[in-house]
C-alpha cells in the first residue's frame, strides 16, 4: 500500500476538521488503528476479485472449481464491512438524507439527531453486546460450518462483529467528545 495514500487522507482529514484532537494520544493511536483496517479492507477486496477470477477462469479453462472461494470470500465481506465501519463514521461517509431535516427549525433538527445518535450508539452496543455472547457461545460449542468450510471454526469468521461494533462505538463517541468539546 502506498504511504502517499495515507498521507493524503490525513491531509485531507486535517482539512475537513475529522480528527480528534492531537494531543490525545489515544485519538492519534485510534486513527492509525482505523486507517490500518482501511489497508486491511483494501487487501480483502483486491484478495476477492483475485480469487473470484482464479476461480472462474479455472472453472472455465479447465473445469476445476476451488471449493474454498465462495466461503472465503463472504467471510471477507463480513470481515469488509465491520472492519470499516468505524473509519467511514470518521470520514462522515456513511449514507444521510438531510432534504426533510433542512427544512426544519434548528431545535428540531437538533433533536432528530440526538435521536439518530442515540439509535447508532444503542445499534453498535447491541453489535457488540449480542455479536460477543454469540461468538462465545460459538467458542463454547466448537462450531463449524460443515457446508461450506468445516476447518474454520465460526467464532473465527463472526468475532470482527463484536469487534467492529466495538470500534464503531468508540468513533461514535470521539464525534460526540469533539462536538461537546468544539462547543465549550
């Protein structure tokens, strides 16, 4: 992965104000971890279409089809999207339609986003919450999916829920800290 990338999502986050505070060490330490499982997608999702296209190409050329592929790659989605979740809340991309909201009062507007915020808050907590009791209850049992790969056990696959809910959680409330502190 090229550093000049990095490099220039930091410019460009100093630039759009995103970041917590410098001086926190725990905020410059959660971004470099947010910015690593950014790296981590990126090489999930060039795995992906490297192996869908082995996969097919060899299924068409020589009719051999890698079992492994398929589960591979939806586990990659799994690991995809809970890994960078908490870096897309920091980069204010997940999806929002403000067009109704714009058209209201401020006091109104404010209120519907604390509703929002705390509806994010209680979903990531449930995320995490459930997502550990299911996946030490997968521990527990020794759980594999026999359908599909029966070497890897499921805590294995679903652990990054609890832990991506988690580290959604934490970004949440960075944005909370920031905006209460940039108040004051």
């Amino acid at each position: 992965m090229n550093l000049r990338f990095f490099e220039g999502v930091r410019a460009f986050q100093k630039r759009q104000g995103t970041m917590m505070d410098k001086r926190s060490k725990f905020g410059v330490g959660f971004d470099r971890l947010l910015d690593f499982f950014l790296a981590v997608g990126c090489v999930i999702m060039v795995f992906q279409v490297l192996s869908v296209s082995a996969d097919v190409f060899s299924r068409y050329f020589f009719n051999i089809s890698f079992l492994w592929v398929t589960p591979i790659n939806e586990w990659g989605l799994v690991y995809l999207t809970f890994l960078g979740a908490a870096w897309l809340q920091r980069e204010k991309g997940h999806v929002g339609d403000d067009s109704v909201a714009s058209l209201l009062p401020a006091p109104v507007r404010r209120f519907f986003r604390s509703i929002g915020v705390i509806l994010a808050i209680a979903s990531c907590g449930v995320l995490f919450v459930y997502g550990a009791y299911v996946v030490w209850q997968l521990y527990e049992k020794n759980t594999y999916d026999f359908f599909k790969l029966e070497s890897i056990p499921l805590y294995a696959v679903y652990v990054v829920i609890p832990f991506g809910g988690f580290l959604w959680l934490l970004q949440i409330v960075r944005e909370l800290v920031s905006e209460s502190q940039s108040k004051h």
